[in-house]
C-alpha cells in the first residue's frame, strides 16, 4: 500500500471493505470521523470525506471485526475503551511498539500492557489473573481487504 497524506472515501472503502455509505453512516454517528469532514462547495455539492493512513489502519481493524460479527455499540465501547481508560487510540495498540496490544480470543478483545498486566476489554478495570491453562489468544492486526475478482454465477 503506497501510503499518501489522505485517502478518499472510495479509496478507504477499497482498503478496508467497507462501502462509503459504511463511512458516512459511521461518520453521522460519530462512531469514526474522518480527519477531514465533508463541506459544501461553491457549487452547491460536498467534498469528500478524507482519512489519514492512522485513519485507515483502524478502520481496517473496525472492518475485520464488524465481519466478526461484533456490533456497532461495541465497537464504540472499545474506542471508548482505549481513549477513556488506556489513553490511547485504536493504531497504538496494534502492532508493535505501542503502549499496549490488542489480542482477540474468540469474541472477546484483550489488551496486554507493556508490564504484562492482561485486561478484557469488556471489563477493563481490573487486570485478569490467568491461573492455569492460557487461554488462545492472538494479536489483533490491520489487514488490508482481498480484492475481489469476478463472480462465477453459475445456472442451475
């Protein structure tokens, strides 16, 4: 991915399999606002929205996990989650080298502190002993979107 100071709508929706009404629906509900909001031209349309590469890594997270079944209020809560309780936003706790990790086990989000300390997302406030048996967790990483080629219809 050639990586560019913003990227448009359709470029994001390309990138992260999300349709730019996903964007705008997202954006209208405050749920991910672009770097550069929409406005009114002096023709009377509207620019389009642009994003920023940080942008569009998280939004290839969000993606991944609304194809995983987790719904809009939770992704809002892990946003939430991160800003309110971790202080940090979503590009920073994946990958490597931020201030935490994100680890996802089944449905279930976890955030590994650079101390070790483990915390389910759900329930952020008190850091999980692991007796035992760990439990099979896997970093939570931004994936850009497979192109679809062609669809065979075949007649029956």
């Amino acid at each position: 991915m050639k990586l560019k100071k913003h990227y448009s709508s359709r470029e994001v929706a390309a990138l992260t399999g999300l349709s730019a009404r996903q964007l705008q629906w997202w954006d209208a509900r405050r749920l991910f606002k672009p770097a550069v909001a929409p406005h009114r031209t002096a023709a009377g349309g509207f620019t389009e929205r642009r994003y920023t590469p940080l942008d569009v890594l998280e939004l290839q997270v969000l993606a991944d996990l609304r194809r995983r079944g987790f719904s809009i209020p939770r992704l809002r809560r892990l946003l939430a989650t991160l800003g309110e309780v971790f202080g940090v936003r979503l590009y920073e706790a994946i990958g490597d080298g931020g201030p935490m990790t994100l680890y996802i086990g089944g449905d279930q989000l976890y955030a590994r502190m650079e101390d070790g300390r483990l915390f389910n997302l759900d329930r952020p406030t008190q850091p999980l002993l692991m007796v035992g048996e760990e439990i099979a967790i896997r970093p939570l990483t931004a994936r850009q979107r497979k192109r679809r080629t062609g669809a065979i219809v075949r007649k029956s």
